[in-house]
C-alpha cells in the first residue's frame, strides 16, 4: 500500500518482479483433486470466485503500518533523506541529553574505562588488558576468587580498665561523700521496712491461734424425743434380707415376730429365690449388730405379698405386734428397714389413709399378685424398705412395709404397708401349716362405668367354669358393685372384698346387668385346687 491506499498480490508480484503463480484446480491433472485424490470431472464441486472483502483503512493505522514514502518493494529500505514532517507530528531532534542525565549516566570526567575490558588487548595500550581469569582460559586450573563482599577481621581488644563500683553505678559522677549518704538511707529505709514488717506480722497472727480450744457442752441428763426412744426399741427386731441366685441378687428388709427365729418379709423379697429350681438360691439375714445367719423359706403367701423366713439365732429381739384397730389417720409412724441397700434406715411420717385398696400385679421373675386394704403413709419407703417394720409412737408394729406409688419410682410420700391384722393373720398360717389358702370368686375383671357414668363397677370378663361364680350364675358382662357390705369400684377393691371373707362363707353379691341391679348370694371357695385367678 501506498499513501494508505489498499494493493493487491499482483500488483505487489508486479513490483517485486516475481512471477504469479496460479491458484486453481486447473493447473493439477484432469480427474484429480487437490489433495490427490482420484476425482471424476463429473464429481468435482464447482465453486464460485470468493468475494474480495477489503475493509476501509483509516489514517492512524495506515500511517503506522503503511509502507514507508518512496519504497516500492516489500522489504527495500527507503533512502536516507529528512523527510519533512507529517502535520500533527512533532520532529524528533537528535540533540545532546540533558545535564542531569549525563550527569547520572556519563562516564566520569577523565576516564577511559569502558563496560568490558578486551581480555587480549596489549598491556601498553591505552586499554589495559583484563586480569588472568581462570574461566576464560580452559588450559587453567582450578582456583578460588576473593569473597564477594569483603568482611573485616576482627581486631583483639584492648586491656580493660577496672571499674570501681561508684564508676559502675553512678558513672564517676557521684561524690565519695554522696554515696555514703545514699548508704546511710538506704540503711534506714531497710530497717523501716523490717519494723514494719514485723507489725503487720502480730497483727496478722491475732486472727489464728493454737490457744484456742473449743469447748463441747455434754448433756448425759438430756431426754431424748420420742422418736429416738422409738427407734432405739425398733431397730434391735428388723433386719436386712438378701437373695441370691448364682450371680443375680435383691435386698430387703424383715422383721423378727417370734423368739424362736421366725422373720415376716414380703413375697417379691425371696420370691426370685422360692422359685429357683437350680438348687444355688441362697438367702442371707444380716442384724443390726452386724451379724450374718442363713436363712430358711418357712412359707410364703403371693396373694397378700407376705413370706415366713427361720434362723438359728438365739436371745433375738421379738417386735411388738399391734392391732389394726387401733390405727387411726394422723397417727405418727416410723418406717424402718434397708432402703436403697442403707441399713438401719429410720423415716418418721403419719398415717395418712386407710383401708386404701392395693393390687400388685405379677413381674417377671416375681409370682407375686398381692390384694389387701393398704396402711397408706407418708413416711419416706424406697426401694429395699419392703418386708421392713411401720410402727407406732409406742414402737408396736402396725404394718409391714411393701410399695409404693411413684410416677419416677422414688419416694413421694405415698408408701403402702400390710396391715398388721392380715400379717398376723398370715404368718402364724405359715408357721403352722407351711402354707395358706384364700377364698375364690373364679372371675377376672375390669373397670367400667355404670349407671349413666355416675359410678364404676368390676366389669366382668372371663368367668372360669365350674367355678363359685359360674355355679352362682354370674355371667361375662355383668359389673360387680357391691360384695357384702362393701362398695366395688374397681378390681383391686373386688379382689380385696373377697379375700376379707372365710372360705366356704355365703356373700351376697350386688351386680348391674342389662341396666338393672341384681342381687347374687355366692358361696365362696378354697383356691387350694383352682387355677391362677386374679380372684
């Protein structure tokens, strides 16, 4: 291009003197194409002449990359001539640099010493040679240059002059006279700080002292509260019971009521023992003075929760047996046993109802299915106070210890007791006959509302065949409401209601069947021959 203006090839060709050459299939053989390939005339694609695209040049690009004024070839150099300059541009002078750049970058005044020596000039010319360098000669040795940087040696010191301490501490500059001074304050100031000192030490010894011995008030004529002569006359008769079966094991508690070594527990305190038939069950009874004995299975009654052990102790303290009538709400009680494994465990409580109803139902491992009229006392029963003593102000047994009724299974102040009537009742059975029997219904029920929701009955479920109920003509959906002269509302009161009959006795039974009350007279049975009933 000239003067911005766009050429083309053959127009360059024609400048440089160079031949055009041919840039199409007719120069190859006929039937081939342009790789090579074998290609019929009929098969060979026709294609028409590309478009020639030549876009607009502006002035700044064509005067930046624009052949040079007066070249015509591609790489012919223009003549050296000053060309005049193009307007807009400023003409570069060729003129000598400023000062300060000369200054910075020119070589000193005087001196002849280029960038780089020649290594084979003559020693007497202007330009001396450079130093014998190993490196450039490949005949030479090896050998080592001087350090880059060149370090000082160090020189050896001087003898010191000795100080005196005035020079040390205070330069020189303080007076012989002067530091004596500062001596003598110093001095004082020691002393004042050791009196001091020794103040503050007497003063602080005044708050401790190993003169002072303290002083304890004996009371050998004190009379002690009812509660701890109670206890004190208590815990001699209860003891604490263990069972176990190979490496499985459970504690209780037991009271003495016999001289010749007869104790009262509960049923679920060696009924994991009484059922063992592996021949390992073990049952140990420790007094409160420590004393350990073996015990033996008397007898046990799962209906009332009650059980008989025997040891061989003599010169034993027998609990004193109350009466059940005799027990009212409000009177003050102390529970005693081994709660949560603590032995000779006392907690004082009241009574706090009566003729409670009480159904345990059975669990595994354990056979017992307990109904009674429940001592119900707020005094604290844990786990481990079962088979354990409840007694009076006056230290005589009015129950034994057997549940209680926690949503989180501690106590929370309601705990049941047997009363002491049934416990006598059932213990002197035992010792004499080895084994007791209860009068049986031959039902089991429910509860359920009766008469328009206003009360609840036993709802009867199942009544086994040939049974005192079966034979009396109680039928499955009848509802008990009425045993005796006592209100049923639920099963455990159902349960209770005929165990506080004798057996062969004649109860009258109060019923709700279609809608209508009905009256039943019922014979009461032995369970000795009857299957597991919960009545």
């Amino acid at each position: 291009m000239s003067g911005g203006q766009p050429t083309t090839h053959d127009s360059q060709a024609a400048a440089t003197g160079d031949a055009p050459q041919a840039a199409t299939d007719d120069a190859r053989p006929e039937g081939t194409a342009g790789n090579g390939a074998s290609l019929r005339p009929s098969d060979a694609p026709v294609l028409g002449p590309r478009p020639v695209y030549r876009p607009e040049v502006d002035q700044p690009t064509a005067r930046a990359f624009a052949r040079p004024e007066g070249l015509a070839g591609s790489f012919e150099l223009p003549a050296p001539t000053a060309a005049a300059p193009r307007p807009g541009e400023v003409e570069l002078v060729n003129r000598p640099p400023d000062g300060v750049l000369a200054e910075a970058f020119g070589r000193p005044a005087g001196s002849t010493e280029v960038l780089q020596r020649d290594p084979e000039a003559d020693t007497d010319s202007a330009t001396p040679a450079a130093p014998a360098d190993p490196w450039r000669d490949p005949a030479a040795a090896a050998a080592l240059g001087g350090p880059a940087l060149s370090v000082p040696r160090p020189q050896p010191l001087a003898p010191g002059i000795r100080l005196s301490a005035r020079e040390v501490l205070f330069g020189g500059k303080v007076a012989p006279k002067a530091l004596a001074a500062l001596a003598a304050v110093a001095v004082v100031v020691g002393v004042a700080g050791g009196l001091v000192g020794r103040l503050t030490a007497e003063t602080a010894s005044t708050l401790t002292s190993r003169k002072v011995t303290l002083q304890q008030d004996a009371a050998p004529e004190k009379p002690h509260g009812q509660v701890a002569a109670v206890a004190d006359a208590v815990l001699p008769s209860v003891v604490s019971i263990r069972e176990t079966v190979g490496d499985n094991g459970a504690l209780g508690s037991g009271v003495v009521i016999d001289g010749g070594g007869y104790i009262v527990t509960n049923n679920h305190v060696i009924s994991m023992a009484a059922t063992d038939k592996s021949g390992r069950a073990k049952i140990q009874v420790t007094f409160s003075d420590g004393t350990r004995v073996p015990a033996k299975l008397v007898g046990r009654d799962p209906k009332t929760d009650l059980a008989v052990l025997k040891v061989d102790v003599k010169n034993l303290t027998v609990a004193r047996l109350g009466r059940s009538d005799d027990v009212q709400v409000g009177d003050d009680v102390l529970a005693v046993g081994s709660p949560l494994g603590l032995t000779k465990t006392v907690t004082s409580g009241i009574v706090s109802a009566l003729h409670r109803p009480i159904k345990e139902s059975p669990e595994a491992g354990d056979d017992t299915a307990g109904a009674f009229d429940a001592v119900q006392t707020d005094a604290a029963i844990n786990h481990g106070n079962s088979g354990g003593a409840l007694v009076d102000g006056q230290g005589r047994l009015i129950g034994i210890n057997t549940a209680i009724r926690s949503d989180s299974g501690g106590s929370v102040g309601l705990g049941f007791a047997i009363p002491v009537d049934l416990v006598q009742s059932v213990a002197q059975t035992l010792i004499r006959d080895g084994v007791v029997y209860h009068p049986w219904l031959g039902v089991s029920a429910k509860t359920q509302q009766v008469e328009n929701d206003v009360m609840s009955g036993a709802a009867v479920q199942d009544v086994v065949a040939n049974s005192p109920a079966a034979k009396a003509g109680i039928a499955e959906s009848d509802i008990i409401v009425r045993v005796g002269d006592r209100d049923v509302a639920d099963p455990a009161e159902l349960s209770v209601a005929v165990q506080s009959h004798r057996i062969g006795e004649t109860v009258t039974f109060q019923l709700i069947r279609d809608g209508r009350r009905v009256d039943v007279p019922v014979t009461l049975e032995s369970d000795k021959n009857a299957p597991q009933q919960p009545q």
